[in-house]
C-alpha cells in the first residue's frame, strides 16, 4: 500500500490529500525557495532569483504550504479529530520523555562515586591488597 493510500484511507480525502500537498511543497522547497544554495528561504521580493518564473513558483510554493498548515491547523482543532489524533499516537504520547541532560548528570555521577572510591584507597592498602 502506497503512502498516499495509507494516510487517505487514515484520516480521509480531504486531510490525505492536504497532507499529500504539504509533503509535495516541503519537497520542493529546497530548490525552489532557495535559489542559492544556502540554508534560508530567500526573500519573496529577493532579487537573487534568476527568473520571474522562479520568483512565481517560490511566491506560489510558499503560499501552499501557509494555506495548508492554517487549513491543516484548522481541521485538527476540531475535538474529534484531537480524540484520533490521540488513538493514532497513543504511543508517541504515553512513553516516558527521556532527557539526554539527565541521563548524562546520573552517569556522571556514578563516574565520580567510582573516582572517589578509587582515590580513597591508600597505597598502604593498596599495596597489601597486591600480596
């Protein structure tokens, strides 16, 4: 089964295929949003664009991807569509967020438990403990 059949059969014509338009936008994105090759959209009204045909296909990509999130955004506001949204992603959402800072701040600590336990034996005891 195709993505695009997964999600209309999913969540419905109406959101499968603004999904389906949003995926399409943010794929092109790239080449036509940003004409140089950078990491930023280029302004609307920029003059880096090399032609009025590309300014037009930025211009008309940019409001397809605005008019599909504000419809998108529209659509799952709605009270049913919150309830399937939690069905769909009941996973995502009941799993314990792990923090990576958290989890580094416990393992330094047990480094520094191990550290100071092995600074804390004398050579005397550590000498003895070779015989």
């Amino acid at each position: 089964m195709s993505v695009l059949k997964f999600i209309v059969a999913t969540w419905g014509d109406e959101i499968g295929n603004l999904l389906n338009s949003q995926a399409d936008c943010e794929e092109k994105f790239e080449n036509v949003n940003c004409p140089i090759e950078s990491l930023r959209m280029e302004r609307l009204d920029s003059d880096l664009f090399d032609t009025k045909f590309q300014k037009n296909e930025a211009i008309r990509n940019a409001k397809t991807i605005q008019s599909n999130i504000l419809k998108l955004i529209h659509t799952f506001r709605r009270d049913d569509m919150q309830a399937k949204l939690t069905r769909e992603f009941r996973d995502t959402i009941n799993r314990p967020q792990t923090n990576e800072i958290q989890g580094f701040a416990a393992q330094f600590e047990k480094t520094k438990s191990l550290w100071n336990t092995k600074l804390a034996t004398s050579l005397e005891e550590y000498n003895r403990m070779q015989e």
